[in-house]
C-alpha cells in the first residue's frame, strides 16, 4: 500500500471520529429521535471518491469502532444502530457508485436514507417495536436533506485536495 | 447532478410521502397507554383517570403523567431529555421514547377495537 494513501486514511478516520464525537455534542432535531445530519460520513464519502468502496469501508468501519470506543459506547445499542445503518448504508453507496448514473450527490443521498432504514430495522430488531416505523418516513425525508449537504462538502473537499490526493492515488490496495 | 440523481430524490421522497398517510389517517380513539422497560410491558394506564406513576428504566425512575386523555413524561434521566421535552401526547401514533432508559409509551386505541374484522 501507497505510504501517503495510508497516511491519508488515517487522517480520514480521525477526522470522522473527530466529527461524529462532536455531533453527538449537538442535538439536531427534537423532531424525530435517532436523527443527526451524519457529518462523519464526510470522511467515508471523501474515501470513496478519493480512492475506492475497499477504502470507504476500511475508514467507515475503523471510524465506527474506534468511536464507540472513545466514547465508551462500543456495543451498547446506540452503537448496533450505528453499524446497522452502516452496513446498508456502505452496500448502498458502493451499488450507486458502481452503477455510473449517480454524481456524488446521489450517492451521498442513497447512502442517508440507506442509513435510516437500517437504524429503523435495527430498533424493530432489538425492541420488537414494530410502531418504529412511524418514524421511517420523517427520517428518509431529512435524510435527503442531510445526504446534499453531506455532498456538496465532500465535493469542495475533493477539490480542494485535488494536488494532495493525486500523489497518493497510484497503486491499489 | 445528473437526472438520476433527481430521480432518486424525487423517489424518495415519493415514498416517504406515501408512507406517511396510512400514518395519519384512522387513528382509534385512545384510552390506554402501555409503558414498556425493554422488550417488558410494565404497566397499562388509564386515560381517563388522571394520575402520576413512576416505571423503574435502565438509568433510573422514569416519572409519567396522565391528565385529560393524554400522556407525559414529566422526570427522568437521560442525557437529552428528548422524550420530557416532547411533552403531551394523546396520539395512537406518536409514541414517547426514550431510548437511554429503553422505556418506551404508547397509547393504544380501544381495547379489541383494532382486532375486530369488518365485513
């Protein structure tokens, strides 16, 4: 592995964990529980376009871990909802990417509302609480909301680090 | 952003709209509130006798209101208070939750109500 593609990654699961703990600091919405805008995903969507899926899910997944263990959460079920919603949310945005129709917009969206669904299918699993579900329409309406903001930050960050990004970009993982 | 991306959102939100109807529309009248701790029901509440009760969650006592057909959660601990600050709630929809203590209240329509098949 590329030395500067290494030590990019690293600087992306630092950055996501630094954005997800400081998230966590600010209640969004009293609206609807559970929701946040996912600013850490800025990290994942960054490695995906910077890189690749492969890379993506190395930042998301270490990203999750490594904050729930800072934040004494590992394991907990804030934590199951957490991966839950990854999980989908990685297929979703690796299928959309993959597809060639989507820019990165759409891709960002695609992975919100995967996020939610799986954060809803997570809570219906755990609880047996099938009137969770109430909740889904109200998440996958703001989940577009945040998915475009999400993206259109990736996207000045991708530029912004065009110079940089392109010595590390050589070999494959 | 290319027209698939419009596409999906356009989608999405398509399908969140349509979620939310059979959301919103025939609600039973509400007499209940069934408090659960877990996957465990701990008490059933009547929505017409006004009173206050108090279910033991995970981070301590959670303290519940009743008064005039609806429900509150007047005191407990969690970090955010999400489900103290969401108030009265006299919807078979809207359930109050709050996840740090997994206490969850939910009012429920009249007794057998909903079971009955019509023909």
């Amino acid at each position: 592995m590329n030395t500067r593609r290494a030590v990019i990654l690293a600087f992306l699961v630092a950055a996501g964990i630094l954005l997800q703990i400081l998230e966590s600091f600010v209640p969004v919405v009293m609206l609807v529980p559970g929701y946040k805008i996912g600013l850490a995903n800025i990290a994942g969507l960054f490695a995906l376009y910077a890189y690749g899926p492969k890379d993506m899910m190395i930042v998301t997944v270490c990203r999750i871990f490594l904050a729930g263990l800072l934040t004494g959460s590992l394991f907990s079920v804030g934590f199951m909802l957490s991966v839950s919603g990854a999980i989908l949310a990685l297929l979703a945005m690796t299928l959309a990417k993959r597809s060639g129709l989507f820019s990165i917009y759409g891709v960002s969206v695609a992975g919100a509302a995967a996020h939610s669904v799986g954060q809803v299918l997570a809570v219906t699993a755990i609880y047996q609480q099938y009137f969770m579900q109430m909740f889904l329409p109200v998440l996958l309406a703001l989940s577009i909301v945040s998915g475009l903001l999400i993206a259109l930050v990736t996207e000045r960050l991708l530029k912004r680090m065009k110079h940089t990004l392109a010595r590390s970009q050589g070999r494959r993982l | 952003m290319t027209k698939w991306d419009k596409v999906l959102i356009v989608c999405l939100m398509a399908v969140s709209a349509l979620l939310i109807f059979p959301i919103l529309q025939g609600q039973p009248k509400a007499s209940q509130a069934v408090v659960s701790v877990g996957s465990e029901e701990k008490m059933r509440l009547n929505l017409n006798q006004d009173g206050t009760y108090a279910v033991n969650g995970r981070l301590g006592p959670v303290n519940i209101e009743v008064q005039d057909g609806s429900v509150r959660v007047t005191q407990e601990n969690s970090p955010h208070h999400y489900c103290s600050r969401q108030g009265w709630v006299n919807s078979t929809a809207v359930p109050i939750v709050c996840l740090p203590n997994e206490t969850v209240i939910r009012i429920q329509g009249e007794p057998g109500a909903e079971d009955t098949v019509i023909q």
